[in-house]
C-alpha cells in the first residue's frame, strides 16, 4: 500500500469523470449532510455562519467542474461554488438513486442529482436509463471537506481558497522561464520548491520524484543552480509525467477511486517513487531513498547528478580538442 495522498492526475482524473458522468448540467434537487464537520468554512470563527442547503448548492444547476492543483470546485448557475478536498481517503463517485448507501457511515454528503436530456444522450453517462443520479461523498478518515464559496470571485480571491495556490502545473501548461520564475521564488531545493503548492499547485510526492528523475535533476539542487537546459527538460517532464497519469486515472493511492468507483492504473509506471533500493530503470545503478523535507524521496544517483562540473569540465576539454 502506498501512502501518498491523490494528486494533480488523480484529481483531474476524477473531474474527466464526473463530466463523463454527466453531472454538468444536472440540477440539484436535494441535499444530505450527515456530519456537518466536513463543511469547513475558510475565515475566522466569527465570520462562519449556518451552513444551508444552498451551500452545498441545492436548487441550483451544476454548470462547470473546475481544479486547480488537488483542489475541485463545483460551479453552480446561481454562481455559488462548492470545493471539495479528497485529503487521504476522499471520494466522489455517481451512483444509481436507487443505490444503498445509508448503511455506509463514511458517507457524509449525498445530492440528489436530475441530469439534463444532453447528458443522458451521452453513451457513457452511467446509468444511462435514469435521469437521477446520486452523488456520494465518502471520507473514511475526514482529511478532506467541502468549503462552500459564494461565487467564483470569492474562491479566487479567498486566502482560504485559491488565491494562496499557485498556477495550476497542468492547465493550462506551464512554459520553462515560467516554471523557473515561479521556483526561483525559493531558495529551498527542487523537490521541496515543486511541493510548495503557493509556487506551482498540484505536484506532490510521487509526480515530483518522478518528473525529476524523468528531467535528470538531483532533488536536493537549488532552483538557481538549474540550467536553461534543466528548466526546459523539466517543464516537458511534469507535463509529460501529469498527462501520462491522468491518462492512465491516477495512481490508485490508498483508496483512489473516480466517480465510476475505478482505481487508477499509473502506479504501475512509477520510474522511482516507490522503488528505493531497486535498480535505476534507465541506468541500473540502485536508487537512492531518503527524505527531504519530510517526505521520502527516491533518485538515481548517477542519472540525476548534484553537480554539472564535471560534465561541463568534459564538454569544455572536447571543444577545445575540436578547435585545435
Ligand atoms: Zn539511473
């Protein structure tokens, strides 16, 4: 068992089928909260209100589902938002109305859910013969919550909500003086600069180890020891890492599912995370694992080099054997 929490992939894994599903567009009829401390309300103590059915967008029309980094909101049509963090153990899945749920008490939210005629033309909105659906959040360990937000300006503008992330590492794609402003920001080292989500948000353990080791950058260098050509192989590799997992439905961390209950199949492609000791995949030098910033990080060695010296030394010595 892995024990990381869902990421970037995972999450937008779990956005594709929800809009799959078609929830975009379907009308909220009804509400079930069943603990209310799952409802986090950003701001100070004084400023939290009655949470009412509105917040958890009853009466209104869902009309986007929105992320940035592992955070996903629901935008209904009378602007209100609703955010919803997975944490450790979180789920959002579609289920028949019919469904049995109430006997499972890790389920703490359910809408009732009437889709519009578009979305159950679709083939794969599931099940196909209802218009009603059931949205279930379930949270075994309560890591994750939903945050309702008054409108998309409030989200955004919000220390409690998006403000304090960075530019979403995915959408729209990041370029390389980008990414290298952003992580020049810090004088921490790459593998903490590319978890600190106020810099870039959505990169976390696994798909750091791995765009890192994919780049050929030493997870302990400081962003300012990065060379142009660093940057440029390093913007490719997140983008390649991130859409190679989203593809493949995430990593199946934990208890992963997306909204059609499946597991994800990346973890099965994990270069390095995950692989401490094991012989490098490019290389097959023995991958080294240790933790910085408190959390484990697994390199190669020799493919991802603390220092260019040595291999500048060597380029500068075979120009100057061609100029002679
Ligand atoms: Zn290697």
């Amino acid at each position: 068992m892995l024990h990381a929490v869902p990421e970037l992939p995972e999450i937008e894994h779990l956005r594709r089928t929800l809009v799959d599903g078609g929830i975009v567009g379907a009308r909220v009829l009804e509400v079930e909260l069943r603990r209310r401390d799952v409802v986090r309300q950003p701001g100070s103590r004084r400023a939290r209100r009655r949470i009412t059915p509105a917040d958890l967008l009853q009466g209104g029309a869902i009309v986007d589902v929105r992320r940035r980094g592992k955070s996903l909101a629901l935008v209904a049509d009378n602007a209100r938002v609703l955010v919803l963090h997975m944490g450790m153990t979180g789920s959002l899945t579609i289920r028949s109305p019919d469904a049995p749920w109430r006997s499972d008490k890790h389920v703490h939210c359910a809408w009732l859910l009437e889709r519009g005629s578009a979305a159950r033309r679709q083939p794969r909105a599931s099940p196909r013969a209802s218009p009603h659906v059931r949205l279930l959040f379930r949270d075994p360990r309560r890591f994750g919550g939903l945050w309702p937000f008054d409108s998309m300006d409030d989200l955004l503008a919000h220390r409690g909500g998006w403000a304090r992330l960075g530019p979403d590492a995915f959408d729209p794609p990041l370029d390389a003086a980008a990414l290298r402003t952003r992580l020049l920001a810090t004088r921490q080292c790459m593998k903490i600069a590319l978890l600190n989500q106020r810099l870039l948000a959505g990169v976390g353990n696994i798909y750091a180890d791995e765009a890192l080791f994919a780049a050929g950058v030493h997870p302990r260098l400081a962003p300012r020891r990065l060379r142009e050509v660093d940057w440029q192989r390093l913007t490719r590799a997140l983008r390649e890492v991130l859409e190679r997992a989203v593809q493949a439905g995430g990593s199946s961390v934990r208890d992963y599912v997306d909204a059609r209950g499946s597991a994800g199949d990346y973890v099965r492609q994990h270069r390095v995370y995950g692989n401490g000791g094991k012989p490098c995949f490019a290389c097959g030098t023995r991958l080294n694992s240790c933790v910085i910033g408190q959390r484990t990080t697994v390199f190669c060695p020799v493919c991802q080099p603390r220092s260019h010296t040595k291999s500048r030394r060597k380029d500068r010595a075979r120009r100057l054997a061609r100029a002679r």
